[in-house]
C-alpha cells in the first residue's frame, strides 16, 4: 500500500490508497478503479472515498505475445508507453497513437482513448485495439471486441476504466521507416493565419500540432508556432539512432505568485520570437517532438501547491474559424491562461461511446487553479455547449454534470451500458461521482 493520499498531475490530491503487486489479475478483485502512472490531470483516476480499494497497474507490464509480422502486440494493462517505445522502436516500431506524454501505460490509454498529432489520419488508439481482457464489476473475467461483447469494448474504450478493470490490451503497432521524424516548423501571426496553416498540413503531413500564445489579444491573437512531421525515410535519416537526452527534475515547487500574467506573456514571447526563421525543416528525435514536456521530470511543480487544471475542447468543423476565434477570444478576456496552449486538428469521431475528438479543431489551455477558476470553466463551457463541442475527461476537474450532459448526446449510451455491466455502480470514482451521480 502506498501513503494515505493519491494525486493526479494537476496536484489534486484526495485521501486514498492503491494496492500494487504483479499480478494484476488477482489483485483486482473486489477493488473500484484501476489506477496507472496518474498523469490524468483531474480526479478520474482518483477514489470517491479514501477507503475504497484502488489497485495501481504498474507492475503488471509484461509483454505476453508479439507477432513481428504483423506488429499485433499482446501485453499486460500496466506495461508503460515509455517502455513500450524503449523495447519496440530500435526494431522498426512504434505505437499507432501516442498522447504527448510517454508516462501512460496500455490501461491508461485505452481507458482515455488517446489521441495524438495524427488524430486527422489514424484517429484514437482505440481504432487501433483489437481485443481487451477485462474484470468487470461482479469480479468475472470476460474478454472483449469489436466482435465479442462489442457493447463493452465500445463502452470501455474512452470509457474512464468504469466498465471494468483492463488486464491486457491486444493492439497493432505500426512500422516506421526510420527512428528519426523530419519536421517542418512554421512562425504563425495570428489564429486566422494559422487555422489556414493547419488546414494545408494536414493533406500534406500525417502529423500537425502548434503551440499558441492565449495571452496575446488584439491583432496578434493566436500567434504562435505549426509543427508538422513525418517518419523520416532511411536515406534522410542519420546512421545512428537518437541519442537519449539529459533527464532533468524540476528542482523545487515554486510558489503561487510566480506563474503570473507578466511571467507568462514574457515567456511567450521569447517562445514565439525564439523562431527566428518563418519555417524551418529539419530532422530531430521522435522524443522532443511527441514528448516535449517529458524532458523535466515534475514539471507540474511550475504551478506551485495550488496545483492547475487543463482545459481542452474540440470545437466542431461546421463552427469554422469563426468558432475558433470567438473561442480565443473569450480565452483571453477570461484570463487564467498560461504558457502551455496547444492546438489541433482532429478527424473524424472514433468509435468509444465517450471518446473525446470529434471532427474539428481541439484547443487545450493549463490553467492554474484559483478562486475564479469555476467561473472560467463555466462559461468556456457555455461557449462549448453553444457550438456543439465537448471537453477532455482524462483532463477535466471542474466540469458541472449539467454541462457535461449538455454537450455528449452519446451520453446515454455510456449509461445504459454502465447499467447491463455495473448495476450496482461498484466501479466509480472522484470523477464519476462528480459528473454521473455514483454515490461516494
């Protein structure tokens, strides 16, 4: 058992305990939620109350079969993406979708449904799943597809480990052509200008994403920089693979003042200026460029004991950039912004009854938490509502169940599943008793 408090990324911690162990299969009897590395940044991976019996995933991450034929990989629900990519890549390998963070494990992903920077080519990892074994909520043990119990898996994937614990995840991974990814990088004045850059990019390269500045209004609203790339083929790519860079730490937990409006808009400049040429090509490692933030351990410290919160929408296609922008807008007139604001371009909905992207342009702002961060999450959520979007689960802390209901008119689905496979609600969590009513 670890220490009598859990915390998730965002420095939400809540009174509770996970039991870890090997093997997983036995230790997830009679337990409430499952529980991998805790980078969900919100209370989804944390326990209603502190005394129920959450089991942590980590040490079940064995590999249990590999087909290098085919790259359908069979492997224990705790194994790490981190070590996944370790073992894999130096053989030609790599997962079809990673999230910007390596610290997740298979359980974690699938439960989230992760989506990356080629979401508008290869969609959610849950597209990529082919069969889950699970223990579900009356302590048997089943598994799943899109063949099998095709109810469950759907439920399942994105569904916020609430259907079941997942034991093992069964997935293809994709070959690449080298371990090196060839990058273009663009300076961007402003959102207008660059919702037309991620809309030329996007035919042209399978993976886009950019980094804005939220704090800048006016003319320069949405400034920022576009980063498209692609495996880079053996005749672009040095001999030798990648060199592992420095792993730093965060050295201290600043305080609370010193994330501040001035310090961050001072940031975002040097950030955007740091670009100096309007594009760039170049070739760097597949670290920097799918984990950037990787690269200091707890770095969540930046926001001092307070702890933040990050919020990300997708806005759908048929807003337009008009959504967009009137988005950003409200973003920063709200204030509570910070240095870390991403944009995408997501395709079509995936198949999970609660996965999150659906066809438009995802936008995801931390925020630190403060006492006017209600009110800023309401009325993003308003906004959101208005336009026919939704939020991130695996990143939300602050959404009001009426406003959830509000914008997933799959939600129903999700329940009346929740009701066939737990209809005593034994699976739960601080999440789902905040947005779905379980009793804590």
């Amino acid at each position: 058992m670890s220490e009598a408090t859990l915390s998730a990324w965002g420095r939400l911690a809540l009174p509770g305990f996970e039991l870890l162990g090997e093997d997983l299969e036995s230790l997830s009897r009679g337990t409430t939620l499952s529980r991998g590395m805790g980078r969900s940044y919100g209370d989804s991976s944390l326990p209603a109350l502190g005394t129920d019996r959450v089991v942590s995933t980590r040490l079940a991450n064995r590999i249990l079969a590999f087909d290098a034929q085919t790259g359908v990989v069979r492997a224990e629900a705790g194994l790490s993406l981190v070590e996944l990519n370790r073992l894999f890549m130096p053989r030609g390998f790599f997962p079809p979708v990673t999230p910007g963070t390596k610290f997740v494990t298979l359980g974690g992903m699938v439960a989230s449904d992760v989506h990356g920077k080629n979401h508008h080519c290869e969609g959610c990892f849950g597209a990529h799943v082919r069969s889950l074994r699970m223990r579900l909520a009356d302590d048997s043990i089943v598994t799943c597809s899109r063949t099998e119990l095709p109810d469950l898996f759907h439920a399942t994937v994105g569904g916020m480990g609430l259907l079941g614990h997942i034991l093992e995840v069964e997935f293809t991974l994709h070959r690449i052509a080298s371990p090196w990814i060839f990058m273009e990088s663009e300076r961007v004045r402003d959102i207008d200008e660059f919702l037309a850059a991620l809309g030329r990019a996007a035919p042209r390269w399978p993976m886009t994403m950019g980094w804005i500045d939220c704090l800048q209004r006016g003319r320069s609203m949405g400034r920022g920089i576009l980063m498209a790339g692609r495996w880079a083929e053996p005749h672009e790519a040095p001999k030798e693979p990648p060199r592992a860079g420095p792993e730093l730490t965060f050295p201290v937990e600043l305080p609370n003042w010193a994330l501040n409006p001035t310090t961050a808009s001072l940031f975002n400049m040097a950030y955007y200026w740091r670009h100096t040429q309007q594009r760039v090509e170049t070739l760097v490692a597949p670290e920097p460029f799918f984990y950037p933030l990787d690269a200091i351990l707890q770095w969540n410290r930046a926001y001092g004991p307070r702890g933040f919160t990050q919020y990300q929408c997708v806005l759908p296609r048929a807003g337009g950039p008009a959504a967009v922008r009137a988005f950003m807008e409200l973003l920063t007139r709200l204030g509570g912004a910070s240095p870390l604001c991403v944009i995408k371009d997501c395709g079509p909905e995936g198949e999970g009854l609660l996965s999150f992207p659906l066809e438009g342009t995802s936008i995801a702002v931390d925020m630190a938490v403060s006492p006017d961060i209600q009110r800023i999450v309401d009325q993003l959520n308003e906004f959101v509502i208005e336009v026919g979007g939704r939020i991130y689960l695996t990143k939300d802390r602050f959404t009001r169940p009426e406003h959830f209901r509000a914008m997933e008119p799959r939600l129903e689905r999700f329940l009346a599943a929740r009701e066939k496979w737990d209809p005593h609600r034994r699976l739960r969590s601080a999440q789902s008793v905040r947005l779905f009513g379980d009793r804590a």
